[in-house]
C-alpha cells in the first residue's frame, strides 16, 4: 500500500474505501436521490448547477434565492 509520510506507519485501506465499495455507494445514492429530484423537477422547482468551485457557483445560487425567498430582517435591524 504505502507508508505514511509522517509516522511511518503502513497506510491500511478500509473495505469501505475500495473503489468498489465507493461506486457501490454512489450508485445507491443515484438511486435513492432519483425519485426525488424526480419530484421536484416535474414541480418546476428544481435547479441545477455545476461547477466544481464554491466560489464560482455561488453567485449564481444566491441570486436564484435572492429571487425566491424574502429576505429575513435581523433583530438588530429593529
């Protein structure tokens, strides 16, 4: 496998971490998330967006609930 960098250590790779078991669990995933992004795009309201930065996705999901959800005043405010 290979030897931690810093304690020397031999590096121990878990069932769970296999890449099978990680495709296993991301099909059930797939699976299970199906049905309801289903659901919510026959209702209109689901969104999507990629990217693979937050920083760059998130313009684009606050402006959408800047345009769905009124703002909340906080206490301070009052």
């Amino acid at each position: 496998m290979g030897i931690d960098d810093i304690t020397g250590e031999p590096l121990v790779q878990k069932e769970g971490d296999k890449p099978e078991a990680v495709a296993a669990r991301l099909r059930r995933y797939k699976d299970a998330a199906k049905p309801v992004i289903e659901l919510y795009k026959s209702r209109g309201v689901l969104h999507q967006f990629s990217g693979t930065e937050t920083n760059k996705i998130w313009p684009y999901v606050y402006t959408l609930f800047s345009n769905k959800i009124t703002p909340i005043q906080s206490k301070e405010a009052y």
